[in-house]
C-alpha cells in the first residue's frame, strides 16, 4: 500500500502538469507556432517535407533558437517511424553511411553555434538558410559533380551542423541525391532513414549539450497532436491537384514563415 506522502507527491506533479499545459495552451506565443505547427502538418502531408522550415522561424520568434530545435526535434521524430520503417527495404546503407558519419562529427559545431550565439543573430541565420535552401530547391538545381565517400561525407557534415544549430538537416542531403539515376522509391527511403536516424541523434546532441529541457519537450509533446492533424489533413488534400502544385504551395509558405520571421518584423508577430 503506498504512503499518504507518495500519493500526494503525484497527484502534486500530474496538477503540476496540467498546469504547465494549460499554460502552453493559453500563452498567445505558442498559440502561433501551434498554428505554423498545423501548416507544416497540411504541408508534410501532401508535399512530404517542409516541417522545419516552416516551424523554426516562428518558434524562434515567439520563444528562442534553442527552443524552438527542443520542440521540433520532439514533434517531428515520432511522426516519421512508420513510414520510415515501410520504405526500409529500399534503403541504400552504402548511401547513408559517409553522411551519418559526417552528420555526427559536424553536430557539436552547429550545438556550440546555437547554444553560444546571439538569439537575433540566430534568428537571422536560420532565416537566412530557409530562403537559400527553398530558393535552390524550389529552381530544380542538381548537384552533378563527384559522389565519393569523401563527398559525401561532407555532405553529412553540412546537414550535421545545420541540424545542430537550425535542426534543418535536410536540404543538402536532398540536393545532393535528387540527381541520383537509383529511382524517386529508393530516394525517398534513404532521406527518411536518414532524417530519422539524425533526429535521434541530435536529441541525443542536444541533450549532452544542455539544451533539452523539460519545459521545450513539453512544447514539442503538445505540438505533436496538433502535428499529427495537419499531416492527415494535408494527406486526404493529397489527391486533389497536381505533386507540382502541392510543392509550389509548399514552397509559398515556407517563405512566408521564413520572411515573416525575421527580426525586422517583430512588430507584426508580437
């Protein structure tokens, strides 16, 4: 029989709880990144990316750089098990394996650049990475040069820090293989292994480096059902136009979160 005392205590902390959810839910900052959160969702679900690029400014906005990676890195992980493990047959370890490897050596430089920086110099980073990489994505560029392992493995080194500092890992790693003749299947099933593997890896990251909190899990954990909605939103929206439709609406509102982000209009968002 438990104590009177122990009994107390988690009644306490489940109050507890309840209270700090509360208080998420009825903080008007986090009510906009909750509504970037279901606008990444519509887009992921019918574009298939566009998570962290929409939701990184705004949080960073409303709250701080680091965060807003806690509450990505926790809303956007759980999401991508399935399907990852539905397309894992496709995978090419051959592929993933010199990006992991420089994914891992270059993820403490990007930590140590968003643990240590200015949050407004940040802001501006992460902004300024969004346009750059939506810009080169959205005109169809192609990387054509060598694929070695040491290519490759710089590669992985580009996403680990721009996973680490702007938990964006993704678009050198996408440029880099969309120009591959392996099939769009066998693409696919090699970025969503690697977004997954690297996810985990950067929660582990963050947390050797200070900066997962109880308090940004607890924003990442309520933003995830919210997540979860728009991605299913966005799927049954899936079969109503055209995959370049869908990407260029993608693209539209990642700029507007990335533009609408920045330190210069403030005075809108707040």
């Amino acid at each position: 029989m438990r104590s009177f005392p122990a009994v107390f205590l988690e009644n306490y902390e489940i109050d507890m709880l309840i209270a700090m959810i509360w208080e998420n839910l009825t903080n008007p900052a986090f009510q906009i990144v909750l509504l970037a959160v279901i606008v990444a969702g519509i887009a992921r679900g019918f574009s298939g990316f566009g998570t962290g690029m929409i939701v990184a400014p705004v949080a960073a906005a409303m709250f701080s750089p680091q965060i807003a990676l806690i509450v990505l890195v926790v809303m956007d992980s759980w999401p991508a098990i399935i399907p990852t493990l539905q397309s894992r047959r496709k995978v090419q370890w051959q592929e993933i394996r010199p990006l992991i490897i420089g994914f891992v050596f270059a993820l403490p430089l990007g930590i140590l650049f968003i643990k240590f920086g200015d949050a407004t110099m940040l802001r501006w980073f992460i902004s300024t990475v969004i346009l750059i990489s939506v810009s080169v994505l959205w005109s169809g560029w192609q990387y054509r040069g060598s694929r070695s392992f040491k290519v490759s493995a710089s590669v992985g080194a580009l996403c680990g820090f721009l996973g680490g500092s702007t938990q964006i890992p993704g678009p050198p790693a996408i440029i880099y293989w969309m120009a591959t003749k392996t099939g769009a299947g066998i693409v696919r099933a090699n970025i969503l292994m690697l977004f997954l593997l690297t996810e985990f890896i950067s929660m582990g990251g963050y947390y050797l480096g200070g900066l997962f909190t109880w308090e940004s899990a607890l924003k990442g954990l309520i933003a995830s059902p919210v997540f979860f909605l728009g991605i299913m939103i966005g799927s049954k929206l899936f079969t109503k136009a055209s995959e370049q439709t869908y990407r260029t609406i993608t693209f539209m509102l990642i700029l507007c979160s990335a533009i609408l982000s920045l330190p210069l209009f403030d005075g809108i968002l707040r």
